[in-house]
C-alpha cells in the first residue's frame, strides 16, 4: 500500500506549538488506573472501566475549548490480551458502547474518529463498529479522535517497516529512499502531527509502548488522578504545565543562541 502524503511536521524543523495560545494542539493521553479505582470502591473492574469511557466523553468534549484539535488515547493495548479472557470481552464491549452511544453525538460534532492499530485478531463485531466509526466521520476534520485499540507502538513500527519492505519488493521505492519524514507516513499515525503532550494518570510513569515513533519530541505530564476521576480542570492543568516547558527540538534556547552569537 503506498503512503498518504505526509502532513506530519519535520521535527527536526523545531515546530513550535501551532496554537496562538501556546499550545498543545495534540494532546495524547495514557487513561490509567481503573482497576485500582474499582478496588478502592470494592467494585468490580469491570465498573472501573465503565466509568472510564465516562471519564473519556467528558474529556473529549472538554478538548476544544482548551485549544486542543486532536486527541488520542490508549484504548487496548497489543499486551492488554494478556489479561483474564473477560476483562478482555469488557474492554471489546466498552469500544462498541462508546461508538454506538456517542457516535452519532460526535459527528454532528464535526469529529473525525480515527482507530489506530492492528486489525487482524479482533472479532468481527469490532472491526465492524471500527468501520461504521471511521466511515461515518470521515469528512469530519473540526477535531480529530484517534482511539488506539490493538496497538503497540513497537507493532506499529514493525507493520510500517513491513509496509516499507513491501514497496521495496515491488519496486515502488528503493531502501535508500528511508528517511525519519518520510517513514512516519507509513504509520498508523500518517493523517496528522505527532502529539505536543502526553499524559499518564495514575501516577505511573512509563510509555508502555504508546506512540513510541511519534512521542520523539513530546513533552510529558504525571499525573496522579485515577483515569476515572480525571477531569476538564486536571486537563487544563496539564495544558497549564505544558505551556511552562520550553521545546528545543535538540536545538539550543534562542537567547543562548543569540548571545553566543
Ligand atoms: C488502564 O486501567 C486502562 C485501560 C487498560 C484501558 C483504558 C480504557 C478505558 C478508559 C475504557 C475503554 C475505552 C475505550 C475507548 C475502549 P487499568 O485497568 O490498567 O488500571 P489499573 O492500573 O489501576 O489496574
């Protein structure tokens, strides 16, 4: 398959923050800790997942106000299947109550819901309501939804080296055509700009294999709320954290720049 343009900013062009305001523009978000927010109810998982996706509406219709127009957030990992066969089904279940509960919801809203991540392994009704998502918004662009669902970011990386590797075969490109632009166009992130800031709630801080390729020159923001109790006003102080970094790009600060001539 031959890769859409890219729309993506070189990084090493040291973009600054598209935003008048300062930014971010693209807001990525790793939506921890369910599970310990059931456990310290003494519900079910389950139900921690459950108030999650409400936690998501209300973050997602929050996002514009605060200058954000595309958000993307870590729905099921590639190592999620690791968990106990109905966890598993409950998270399946939760896309499609999402999508069929909010779906019409959020293209009135000009939304473009994008689904990230492999295809293959996912049952039939899945793929189905990621179809219907995808179809149904795609000439949307006022916001862009990016869910990631069966994705790694190492798997994402492989897929697109393989896509590449394909183009080799037949003839379409030559290895040495390879480049840090061009390659993210092969990713399943190739519509649009890498995130300006990636949240973690919970109080973990790792990646865990989200947006490895795109997270190059993001900044990042800890925080320790629980998935479910995230709110608007935990997202503006995200925002107000993000806007206190300064972003070198690996270049220097300017006015070191200037003053060393
Ligand atoms: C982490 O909590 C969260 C997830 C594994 C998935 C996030 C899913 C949702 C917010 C709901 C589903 C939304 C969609 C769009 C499918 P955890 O279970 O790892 O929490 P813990 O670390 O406290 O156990």
């Amino acid at each position: 398959m031959a890769p859409q343009p890219s729309l993506m900013p070189s990084l090493r062009q040291g973009t600054p923050n598209a935003s008048s305001e300062g930014g971010p523009t693209h807001v990525a978000i790793i939506m921890d800790g369910n599970g310990r927010w059931a456990k310290a109810k003494g519900l079910p998982r389950s139900l921690g997942h459950q108030a999650g996706v409400a936690a998501l509406k209300t973050i997602v219709e929050a996002a514009p106000a605060l200058g954000i127009d595309r958000m993307t957030v870590f729905g099921f990992s590639t190592e999620n299947w690791r968990r106990p066969a109905g966890e598993v089904s409950e998270l399946m279940k939760l896309l499609k109550f999402y999508v069929r509960s909010d779906l019409e919801r959020l293209r009135r809203a000009g939304v473009r819901v994008h689904i990230l991540g492999r295809r293959t392994g996912l049952p039939a009704d899945i793929l189905e309501t990621i179809d219907q998502a995808e179809q149904s918004t795609a000439a949307n662009s006022r916001f862009h939804l990016q869910v990631a669902f069966n994705y790694g970011g190492q798997a994402d990386i492989i897929d697109a080296a393989r896509a590449f590797a394909e183009a080799v075969k037949a003839g379409q490109a030559e290895p040495g055509d390879l480049t840090e632009d061009n390659f993210q166009a092969y990713l399943s992130t190739a519509n649009g700009p890498p995130p300006d800031l990636i949240i973690r709630t919970s109080g973990e801080r790792r990646l865990s294999n989200f947006l490895l390729w795109e997270a190059a020159y993001a900044e990042f923001v800890f925080q320790d709320v629980l998935w479910p109790d995230y709110g608007p006003a935990d997202l503006k102080a995200a925002i107000e954290e993000f806007r206190t970094r300064e972003r070198r790009y690996g270049g220097t600060d300017v006015n070191d720049a200037l003053a060393t001539g």
